[in-house]
C-alpha cells in the first residue's frame, strides 16, 4: 500500500511520600480520580473532557494522548468551522511525576496539513506503541472536505487507521500510512513469537497480524485473516446481556499471558445494572487466542483504557471516567493486579484521594 503523506495541568493529589535513601525514588502514592486535566484547544475554550487517554512511560517520563475536542463525526453544518469542525490533531503532554502535565507538542496539527492530506479530520482513538526499538502512532482520521483524498474515495462512519513511526515517543512521526482493511480504534501489540499483531474493532475484536516492517517506505499492510476472538455475545460466560458493541480494545502481555482489555456500551433498557460504559478482559496463551473472557462479564465501569508502566514498578491504566462515578469524560488512572490465576484485579472505578503502597 501507497503511503499517504502529510506532511497547568495537575492530576489531583498525586505526591510520591518521602521515603528512606535506602529505598527506591518510587514507592507510596496517593492520588485522587478524576484529575483536574484540562488542555486550550487553539485560545478559544479550556476543556476538561478526555477521551480515550494513552499513557506510555518512556525513560523517566510519563507521555499522554488523548482524542481532543470535538469529537463529533462529518457535518454538513460544522463545515465552516475551525477544522471543518473536527478536533485539531494530536497533541502530546508529558509528566515526570504523574502531577504536573505539560504541553509538549504537536504530533499531528490539523492546520498544518494540505486540503487534500487523508488524515486532516476527526483524529479518535490515539495510541503509542513501542515496538522493536520504534515508537509507534495509530489513529483514526479522515478528510472531510473532499471524497477523493480518502483512502476508499468517499466519507467513512467512522474514518480509516492510520499508523507512522518515529524514533522518539515525542516524533516527530513520519510516513503516516493508511492501513487497509484496519477500523476506528485499531491497536498493536507485539507478541513473545516476535510478531506483530492489530486488534481491530468490527463490533466483535479480532486479532490480526500486521507487517510494518515496509513502513520507512510506506508499506504496511494486514498479514492472513483476521480471528474473532471475543464476541459482543456473553452466551459464553453465562450472562444473557449483550452490548450494543465492543470498541477501544488494548492488549498487554503479562507473564506470558496475553490480556485484551475492550470497552463495552450496554443501552438495554430492561437490564438497567449494565447501562453504560464498561470495561471487560480476555485472557489467552496465544496472541491469536483463543481468548477466554473474565467469567464477570466486565471489571469496572469506564472504559476505552491504555495500560502502562506506572509507580513502584506496577501495571497501571488511564481511562476515561463515568458519570456514576462522578467523573464523567474526565481523566483518570489506577492500578492493577494480574494475579497467577489470569483474573484482573483493581479498584477502579476509584474517586477521590486513595493510596498505593508497594510491596
């Protein structure tokens, strides 16, 4: 495939708690959800809404992104706006201690690209990946100002995945490139058999594996056929409620296991308990499965998470909050637990002031 080129904030509370010169610079923490992110979109509005946040930690640095404001699809009506009406691209901030946020830069500027660039609109959904000694940029975007510069050549629901390399988690991202036959909130991960895999959305997941090794080129492309490896059905852990569909799915390997963690919306009306927005996990031996999901049907409420390496050597995840957490379209984060048996542990959704004492 033909590369398509283009080219204060606080979270609330977060203090690492003295601690002896004997031990190590990261042990208690305290922290408080939802944080008091908020970002300027351009000198017009301070907004406070985070969507599906992507915290990676690279060195002594902690770096996120996250879909900006507005999120809305192609409109007719919104097409004289900044943008056209779409969020402004991808921005970067970065922490050293997981309190003070800061701008970094941009990764993609919506207002820097030419009219006609494929990935100039909507920006959803983005993630790094370090994978093989490269940073790796994944995202949904479209162009909606003309139907030819799109991949397929018209408007997509839910625009393409595009994915570029850098040699740094802060870019600068080259050779942005479409891949074909990916969809709205397609992810990576790398598998113990050195392989690289997408996990792609399509209202069920499916795993894939994906070659990027011709990216420097602008070559990537889908390897095999996709395996559907959870299902929006839950017939198969005994639980009769049925999402309205899967999306936002992350795959960490943990202790040779390979957990696939995917976001859930359940508008069932008659099973009032699942409304909402709810994250679920999958665990398997195998990149390509068989996935077994957790017997619970879903861990916490929230969802669209992003696992990353976080204080006193712990796995931790960012995500956005729900609103009967009181923490609706904010930022949050926790810990979790991978327990011998596979079953994933946290307290999430969690709200105000909690503490993570290490081991």
């Amino acid at each position: 495939m033909k590369a398509l080129f283009c080219c204060k904030v606080t979270l609330a509370a977060i203090a690492m708690l003295s601690c002896s010169p004997l031990l190590c610079a990261e042990t208690d923490f305290v922290w408080s959800n939802p944080s008091l992110f908020s970002y300027v979109e351009g000198q017009i509005a301070t907004r406070q809404e985070v969507r599906d946040p992507c915290i990676i930690r690279d060195g002594d640095s902690w770096h996120l992104v996250f879909t900006m404001w507005p999120f809305s699809s192609r409109e007719e009506s919104r097409l004289g706006l900044p943008n056209n009406g779409s969020s402004p691209g991808i921005a970067m901030y970065v922490s050293k201690d997981l309190r003070e946020w800061k701008f970094e830069n941009w990764l993609v500027k919506a207002s820097e690209l030419p009219d006609d660039c494929p990935y100039r609109h909507r920006f959803w959904a983005p993630e790094i990946h370090k994978i093989k000694g490269k940073y790796y940029l994944i995202f949904t975007a479209d162009n909606w100002t003309s139907k030819e510069a799109n991949p397929a050549g018209c408007w997509g629901t839910a625009g393409y995945a595009f994915v570029g390399v850098a040699d740094k988690v802060d870019g600068p991202y080259r050779n942005i490139t479409y891949i074909d036959g990916a969809a709205c909130d397609t992810g990576l991960f790398e598998g113990a058999d050195g392989k690289t895999y997408a996990v792609i959305p399509r209202y069920n997941i499916d795993v894939q594996e994906i070659d990027l090794s011709g990216i420097e080129e602008g070559r990537v492309k889908l390897v095999g056929k996709p395996v559907t490896v959870v299902k929006v059905e839950n017939d198969d852990i005994g639980i009769a409620v049925k999402p309205a569909y899967l999306e936002g799915p992350w795959v960490e390997r943990v202790s040779g296991k390979y957990y696939l963690f995917y976001a859930a919306f359940h508008n069932d009306e008659s099973n009032r308990e699942w409304l909402g927005y709810h994250t679920g996990v999958a665990v398997s031996e195998s990149p390509m499965g068989p996935y077994r999901k957790d017997p619970r049907g879903r861990i916490f409420t929230g969802g669209h998470l992003a696992v990353f390496d976080g204080p006193g050597g712990r796995k931790w995840f960012s995500y956005r909050g729900e609103t009967d957490n009181g923490a609706r379209g904010r930022l949050a984060i926790d810990p979790m637990v991978f327990a011998k048996s596979g079953e994933v542990k946290t307290k999430a959704p969690t709200l105000g002031p909690q503490r993570e004492v290490s081991n």
